[in-house]
C-alpha cells in the first residue's frame, strides 16, 4: 500500500517529502544557453539534452521522454507567472505538437520501470500432476540453462564499509531518482527573478529520426519559437 500511495500522489502533482528547492540553478543570462530568445520582455533561454536529466551529482535517463532545460529572466521587480503548459515542442515541422508532461510521470517511469504496461491476464490450470500458465510473462534466463526460481536467488555477498572521504567535506543528499526529476522539474510559480527547470515531453521514437526540433513558448509576457535542433 506504501508503494501504491507513493504512485497517487506522484501523479496528483503532490511534493515529496524531503524535497529541497524546485528547478535547476538558473545560469547568469539567458545568452548563457546554446538557444536563446526574446519573447515580449522575457528572455528565454534552453538546451536540448535528449534523454538525459543530469541532477546534482547524477545523471539520468527517461527512455520514453524528451528533456529540455529552460530558464526565464523577467525584467525586474515584474511577476512572471511560470509553467510548464506554457511550453510545446514540434518535431519535423509537423502540426501536431508534444505537450510538457507532469513530473510525476517521468518519476513513476524510473520507479516502477513495467508501470505503463498492459495489464496481463494469468490463468492456471491443471489435472493430476500436470499444471498449465497461460499468460504470465516468460522468465527471462540468467544465463543458458539457469531454470533456479527468482525467489531462490543467493543473496548479495557482504560489502565492506565505503572509505571516508578524506576532503572533511559534508556528502549532498543523494535523491532517489524518482525525487530528482521531479526537483529538477520546471515549477509552476510567480517568478520574481531568472528560473529554470527541466521540461519532459513523451516521445517513445528513436532520437535519430528528429531533424528538427522546435520548442515554442506562449505566455502572456509573449511568445517564441526556439530551434533546439538541428
């Protein structure tokens, strides 16, 4: 039930416990970004990582999603209202157009990694001695001829300690996966300086068949067409 409440709220947009602050560290300048733009008096800045959320001292991968950093600088002492369904992404030039995705879902991806798999059916049968399974997903072999049952697995032989760091400097927090792509995310708030902040869009295609790659910005501050690629 732990687990299940996890997914719920993840989902619902609800902050994980222990989080720190939102977003990505903002850098000096919108120009600072290998694409830039002016939308109305916002600078817009972004870059294209593929599939790659780097997070602190990690990097990860969302292999069903396209990941952009984006960061806004509103002229000074003006409110900027920030959200991530301000953002769409073209892909070839077509009309139809990727929408930002919840965090959530790029974090139950990481987490549950069978998640967004169909539900199967198992049904059982059998008479006397012989048993039939129809349904359930074939085991995949350790290697030839390994017919040992998961739960028969030997465990994990014991670790020695991990060497002190010999620097005396205080170790980060690390996150969990799940927690760092949704503390990367971009966050929906009233910016009153530069933000940034990760943007996923579901794209379950190879990256190599992307020619070109627009990231369009509509707000009431102005809109913006960004070329991320080529």
């Amino acid at each position: 039930m732990g687990s299940l409440r996890w997914l719920i709220a993840l989902l619902a947009g609800w902050p994980l416990a222990g989080q720190g602050p939102y977003g990505t560290t903002a850098k000096p300048k919108a120009a600072d970004y290998p694409v830039h733009a002016q939308a109305g008096p916002v600078a817009v800045g972004a870059e294209y990582l593929v599939r790659s959320i780097p997070v602190r001292n990690q990097t990860l991968v969302a292999s069903h999603y396209l990941v952009v950093e984006v960061a806004l600088y509103p002229p000074p002492d003006q409110p900027l209202a920030v959200s991530s369904g301000q953002f769409t992404l073209r892909l070839n030039g077509k009309k139809q157009l990727l929408h930002a995705q919840a965090p959530g879902f790029v974090a139950a991806s990481l987490k549950y990694a069978d998640w967004e798999r169909r539900p199967t059916l198992v049904a059982t049968g059998g008479m006397g001695d012989a048993g039939v399974i129809i349904g359930r997903p074939e085991r995949v072999e350790r290697f030839p001829g390994d017919r040992r049952p998961a739960q028969e697995r030997l465990p994990a032989p014991p670790r020695a300690p991990a060497p002190e760091d010999p620097s005396g400097l205080p170790k980060e927090d690390a996150l969990r996966p799940e927690e760092a792509v949704v503390e990367a995310a971009l966050p929906s708030v009233q910016a009153r300086g530069p933000i940034s902040g990760y943007l996923y869009f579901a794209h379950q295609g190879k990256t190599k068949s992307i020619k070109t790659l627009d990231l369009l910005y509509e707000s009431p501050a102005g809109n913006v067409t960004l070329r991320l690629a080529p």
